[in-house]
C-alpha cells in the first residue's frame, strides 16, 4: 500500500489486510529539492505492468504556492495550478524488492493535474486524471483522458485529450446540493474496477470535496469500444454509489482502491475516511470493507462503518 505523505513516496507492506498499525514500512522516493516533482506529492498509486512496477503521482515545485502573477489569472484561488503527473519505474517482479527511479512527467498540456491512474483495456494503456477546462480554471475539476505508448509516455496530443466526466449533479459539487456551484465541484481519484464475472469495465472516481464530510464516490461504466470517445461512457447521474453514515460517524469517504481477499474469493475496497467531519484531511484515516456485485453487474458497496466485520476470506 501506498499514500499520500506529501514529502516522500512511502511504501507499506501488510500480513494482515485489516491491519497495518504495525505494517513494514520504507521510502522508495524521496525527491531532490528544486525539481518540479520536490514538493506536495499527492496520491501516489503502485501498479504492476509488463512485468516491472510502475509508481503514478502527483506533485508540484513550490509547495501548492503560485505567485500573484501566477493566481490573478485565475476565476478563484487556485494553489494547485502548477500540480502534474510524474512516474517512477521500479524494476523487477516484486515491488518490496525493486528499487525506484524517477521515469518521467506525464504530458498534460502544462496545465493542472492531480489523481492520475492507469487505464488498461484491450485497445491500449490510457492515463485518466482529474483536470480543469483550461489552464487557470480552477474549478471545475474533470475526469480526463489520454493514450498512452508506455507507463511513462503520452501520445495524445491535446487536441485528442477528453473529458469523460464533469461534476454535473448536486451531489457532486460543494456545498452538497448546490447545483449552480463550480467552485469546489470536482471529479477526482479515479480508480478501474472489472466485474470478475461479467468483465463489465468501471471507472469509480470521488466527487465533491475531499476534506470535507460530503466526498463520496461515483460510477462510469465503459460501455462501448473506445475510452477516447465520452459517449462510450455511461455515468451513474442517481447519485453517490458509496457515500457518508452519520448513524456511525463515517464521513468523507473517498479516493478508493480496490482488491482481493487472500484466498481471491472476495472483493474489498480500500478508502479513506474520516470521524472527525471538521477537521478536513487531518482527520483522514485508512479503512477496507468488503463489497459485492449487483444484478446487472455493477458493484455494490456496503455502507461505510468501523465494524466489526468479519476478516477477509483465507486470512
């Protein structure tokens, strides 16, 4: 497992899926001061592809602090304008064992971009990101797209980069139900999901705002042939698919991953959350639950709590 530190890219390995207060722990990035991935790192995420590991994440060169000349150009305050997407490359078949490099940034036209994750599909490797319009929107932030040629290589040219989703419903935007609101209204965090089942493709993504007590998450399902082309898209519009339970103090939960059982029988999410609804990203903490599929083949989370639960199967 990995997340965000902010100074470093810390890797953690478990026995346990329910339990890391007493995982292994070590740095795998610590990056060089003055670079334009030195400060802010966000998000990081660990992937395994063609056989060597490959670590997605955001960062910025000034601490998340435009100067003046910088944020006048934006509608609103916008200290993350100078965030982008950076690879680290880690040779080998086991990620505990590789040692890491710096690969290269992603091409994302200059402009912000956070969240990033790959998107494998039988046309290719695509790079999907939480994006603005235009480079000192600000708000809103999308759901983006590109081609890839390898883990650390885009080959689209900006005029090819889509927009897959907006933050278009209420529940999207912040405040909740405030449906005229672009400040704040973000599509973030987007993570692939495949139906072992049916092979059904999902995109589950986090909307609103993540420190606060309305972040949630939402649904796009893959259906046509071509994830360049937002109609192949459809989005769940009803509303969040896993979203905050007051009755148990479970709020702001968000910016999900997702994996396997020990024994493979079983699918569970990994998210963040929070107690505490005031105390913005301070109070973020790690928690998995298992989920299961519905009729028609898209997931079906459980409602967030602290348990207890049963472990995972085979642990």
């Amino acid at each position: 497992m990995t997340y965000t530190t902010n100074n470093n890219i810390t890797l953690l390995r478990s026995r346990v899926l329910t339990d890391w207060d007493l995982a292994e722990q070590k740095a795998i990035f610590i990056p060089t001061p003055g670079m334009n991935y030195s400060t802010d790192i966000w998000a990081p995420e660990l992937h395994s592809i063609d056989g060597n590991w490959y670590v997605i994440f955001t960062a910025d060169p000034n601490s998340d602090t435009p100067s003046p000349e910088v944020d006048m150009f934006c509608d609103w305050n916008c200290p993350a304008v100078h965030h982008r997407m950076f690879v680290l490359e880690g040779l080998g078949p086991d990620p505990w064992a590789a040692t890491y490099t710096y690969k290269a940034q992603l091409n994302t036209y200059d402009q912000f971009a956070i969240d990033g994750t790959y998107f494998t599909h039988p046309t290719g490797l695509y790079h999907i990101y939480s994006c603005w319009y235009r480079q000192y929107d600000a708000w809103p932030a999308n759901l983006c797209i590109t081609k890839m040629s390898n883990p650390w290589t885009v080959s689209s040219n900006f005029s090819e980069r889509q927009i897959i989703s907006v933050p278009s419903n209420p529940w999207e935007k912040t405040p909740y139900g405030r449906p005229f609101n672009e400040r704040l209204s973000s599509n973030e965090g987007p993570q692939q999901l495949t139906n072992p089942a049916t092979g059904q493709t999902f995109v589950i993504y986090s909307a609103a705002r993540s420190d606060n007590r309305n972040y949630c998450l939402g649904q796009l399902e893959l259906v046509g042939d071509d994830p360049m082309n937002p109609q192949d898209w459809r989005k769940y519009n009803e509303g969040c698919v896993f979203y905050q339970n007051h009755l148990e103090g479970a709020y702001g939960v968000g910016h999900a991953s997702f994996t396997k059982s020990p024994d493979g029988s079983e699918d569970w999410i990994v998210y963040h959350g929070m107690r505490n609804p005031t105390n913005g990203w301070s109070a973020r903490t790690i928690r998995t639950q298992k989920f299961g599929w519905n009729k028609e083949g898209s997931p079906k989370f459980p409602r967030p709590g602290y348990g207890p639960y049963d472990v995972p199967a085979g642990q």
